[in-house]
C-alpha cells in the first residue's frame, strides 16, 4: 500500500494565518479601551472662560492670594505630572505636598455662597506656580472632582472614593457624555497672565444645588485635581483655597480720617475770631451809674 500523499501548505498562506491568530490573541488579551472626545477649556488668555457640567471655569489675577491671604486647603507638587487632594490623613497620598497647615479637612459649613446670574455657587481658587518663559508658563489641569465625605481624614482614593469612609461623588469634570462617547475635558492656564506665585489664576464655580440632598453625615468636602497632560508642570507647588467670605480678598484699609484744614484758612478764622470778639466788647456799654 502505497503513503498518503503529503499535501504541501503554501508559505504565505501559514503567515497569514499566523499574523491573524496572534491580532486575536492580542485583541482577547487587551481590553477594551473607552471611546471619548476631547474638550479644551482655554484660559491662556486674559479673562477667558469656559463650562463644563454647570460648573464655570475663569481665568483670574485676583491679586494678592498668596499664603497669608488665603487659607490654602491642599498643595500639590510634582514634574512632569502630579496629582492630590485635600485630607486631615497622614501620610498624605500621591504628591500631595506639606504635611502641616496647608493640607487639612475643608468643612461644607464653610463655604460661602456666591450668587451669578441667578444661580448659587461654590467658589474655588487655583493659584499655579510655573515657571515665567513663554515655553514653560503653560499648565494642563486633566482632572477635577469634589466628593462630600463623613470624617475629615479620608484616605485612600480609588478614583471614585475612599478606602476608609463613606463619600459621595458632587462633581466630576469629565462626567459628560457625546453620543455614546465620555468627554475628556482639559483646562489649559497661563502662568504669565498672573502676577507671579501667590497671585491666583483661576477660579472655579460649583453649583451649590450639587451638594444638596445628600446623606446628612457627609460633611467634608475633599478636592481632587491633578495636572500635566498635555502641558506639563515643572516648576512649583498648585495650591487650592474655598472662598470663605473671608479670603481671596486683602482686609479693606482702614476709612480716612478729617482732612485738616490749610493752614491759612486757620490763621484767617482766629482773626477773624479774635476781631468779633473785640466789636462784640465793645459794643457792649457800661450802665450809668445813679
């Protein structure tokens, strides 16, 4: 009995099938990535602006904010990319910097409402410290969300709470959606348009209605931002405040006082005083005497 004929197998047919099976390998391993859209809000300009899920993003100098002024509640600083929040916890996570007065717990009760427009927002404060040449001024904020917690040192972040403590999600930048797409928000800013570290670069307006209805035991507010992409940071620390009622602004200067009055004007009423009195002594006759 005679072998089987061998039945030869073209060579570029076995790559073919070789190329394909090890797309779908690759494919199966990979998973499957989001689609998104990309938004810009472009405050590299003076006095631009821009929205993303009711909440308003403003480019501001409103000088002076530096420490002292502001009550910064959280400092973050790293290169090229960094990311923190706001907690009473320690150690602090990420680059989250100054483990003092400067990274603490932010009381909801504290915050001051601020009416635009008809509608009642929250207001935060950016200051960004970049470095001053053309090149380098430029900084991308590609995260920001606000969650309320219930105790004033939450730890642990998961990128969508807290491993020690119950929160809930306020507000999320990149909560939108396009069709069946998540928008991708970044806020690029300009670090020359300010006048240098300390004085503030944008200001930031949340709804207050997004913090309302909410379990009566969250009470903390915590502020995670993070920065770098595409415009990365490379110089030093980002520092968030909450508008009080009273920071953001310098105390006013105490009122004027009486201005005082030439002194000519001086010299000419006591003479003139001093003539009145002399008429007035002696228009003034003795009784005769009887």
């Amino acid at each position: 009995m005679s072998p089987a004929p061998v039945r030869l197998v073209p060579r570029r047919s076995l790559v073919v099938k070789a190329v394909a099976l090890t797309a779908a390998l690759i494919a199966f391993a990979t998973p499957a990535k989001a689609a998104f859209v990309s938004q810009t809000i472009d405050l590299t300009t003076a006095n631009s602006s821009g929205t993303s899920q009711g909440a308003i993003f403003q480019q501001a100098d409103p000088r002076p904010t530096g420490t002292g002024y502001i009550d910064p509640f959280v400092r973050i600083q790293a290169s090229p990319t960094e990311a923190g929040y706001n907690t009473d916890a320690r150690p602090v996570e990420f680059q989250t910097k100054d483990q003092n007065q400067w990274t603490h717990s932010l009381t909801l009760s504290s915050l001051q409402v601020v009416s635009m427009n008809g509608t009642n927002y929250y207001k935060f404060a950016l200051d960004i410290n970049e470095q001053g040449s053309p090149s380098g001024s430029l900084l991308s904020m590609d995260d920001f969300r606000i969650y309320l917690g219930d105790r004033p040192d939450l730890t642990g972040y998961t990128g969508t709470g807290f491993s020690n403590g119950a929160s809930t999600l306020v507000y999320n930048i990149d909560a939108g959606t396009q069709g069946s797409k998540t928008v991708d928000v970044t806020v690029n800013m300009n670090y020359r348009l300010g006048s240098g570290s300390g004085s503030g670069d944008m200001f930031v307006y949340v709804p207050v209605a997004y913090f309302q209805g909410k379990a009566p035991n969250l009470q903390y507010v915590y502020l995670y931002s993070s920065f770098g992409n595409p415009y990365y940071s490379d110089a030093g620390f980002e520092e968030w405040s909450a508008f009080t009622g009273t920071n953001l602004v310098p105390p006013p200067p105490p009122p004027p006082g009486p201005v005082p009055a030439p002194a000519g004007l001086l010299l000419g009423l006591i003479a003139l005083g001093g003539l009145g009195a002399r008429r007035g002594f002696r228009g003034t006759a003795a009784a005769p005497q009887v």
